[in-house]
C-alpha cells in the first residue's frame, strides 16, 4: 500500500469527502506502477481551511488532461472548476478519487510532519497506521 498526504484547499476538499468530487487536479503525480494501491490521506490547507489531515480516498486512476473539448467537459463536471479554472491549470493531471472517508480531525504533529506538503508527499506506513486509527465508525 502506498500512502501520500495530499494537500488540498477549502471547499475541494469537503467536495471529496462528500462525494461530489470525483477528480483532483494536479500539475505533476507520483510514479506508480500498474496494479499499486493508494491511499490519499487529505491535509485540508488554505486561510479556511482547517489546516489538519481531515479524512482519506482512495486513488483509482491518473490521467493527463489534454486540451481536447470533451476531456475539458468531463474534467470539468468531476473535478467542479470552472473552464477558466482549467484553463489557467493545464497542462494538470486529474486523479481519480472514490470511496472518501472522514476522520478525526489530526494536527500534522501526530504523524510527526512539520509542515504541509506545497502538493503532495509519501507518508510512512506507520504514519498512515496513525491516521487509520482516528477513523470515525
């Protein structure tokens, strides 16, 4: 399993938990091979935010996004930006987010980070089994 902490701004980040967002948009993805599991633990960032690791996702896809109008449609609706919004971003990547489960809010300190990652970072598993356990029921 591998698991990434994924900083994500206000209101995107209440979007995935809640189901509406399907699609997170990145200029640049991890390497991974066909087949490797992941898990996205979601690090609410921006001045709304609340600056915490606020639940986690499951990653089931990545994929360019290319300046072609139906891939720009479909970005659109599952990743909830604006054309102007994707416009300014591409190139990007969209990353397939499913299955979003919220936990018990968790200050960086409790996995012994010092800061946010500026995009995303690897967490350890042991740091991931950390998280796992503020999972609500």
């Amino acid at each position: 399993m591998i698991n990434i902490l994924l900083s994500v701004r206000r209101p995107f980040s209440e979007k995935i938990l809640s189901r509406k967002k399907e699609w997170e948009l990145r200029k640049n993805v991890p390497r991974l091979k066909k087949g490797n599991s992941v898990t996205l633990w979601i690090y609410e960032s921006g001045k709304d935010g609340k600056r915490a690791i606020i639940g986690r996702c499951l990653l089931n896809m990545t994929i360019e996004i290319l300046p072609d109008p139906l891939i720009i449609k479909l970005t659109m609706e599952n990743a909830c930006v604006t054309k102007e919004h994707l416009r300014d971003y591409l190139p990007c990547y969209a990353c397939g987010v499913h299955a979003p489960v919220r936990i018990s809010t968790a200050p960086l300190s409790a996995i012994g980070l010092t800061r946010p990652p500026q995009s995303w970072q690897y967490i350890t598993d042991e740091q991931a089994a950390i998280l796992e356990r503020r999972m609500e029921a």
